[in-house]
C-alpha cells in the first residue's frame, strides 16, 4: 500500500514539469513526444513504488528476523 501511495505521489510530481515543460521550452516541445513523456512519468513512479517496497520488505524482515529476536536487550 506505500509503494502504491509513493507512486502516485511520484507521477503527480513529475507529471507537472514534464507537461509543463513541453508547452514552454522548445526542445521539449520538439523532442519529447507522447510516449517519452509517459515513459519519463511510468519511470518516476515505477522507481518510487519499488524502492518504498524494498524499504518495506527490509524494514519487515529486520523485525521478524532471529537476530532481533534473540537479541538481549541493552537497555538499563
């Protein structure tokens, strides 16, 4: 569900200056057609969605692993 949420996120936040870009800059508007600026959108927030998961998954399996749960606790 974060990594869902980070996507979105991430194609709303680049959504905007590319769409932008390509009305006002004159190379973008030469350069970039539809499907590049989907791809560069599809990118963003295919990157953030797997790196929110990675953390996830990591974050999961530092709590659920034997060393922490063999751990002796340090605190006095």
């Amino acid at each position: 569900m974060a990594g869902a949420k980070a996507a979105v996120l991430a194609t709303v936040a680049t959504a905007i200056p590319t769409l932008a870009s390509v009305r006002m800059l004159p190379w973008a508007r030469t350069n970039l057609n539809p499907t590049a600026q989907a791809l560069i959108i599809s990118t963003a927030a295919g990157m953030a969605y797997f790196i929110v998961a990675d953390k996830t998954v990591l974050a999961s399996a530092r709590k659920n692993s034997l060393y922490a749960s063999n751990r002796p606790n340090m605190t006095a």
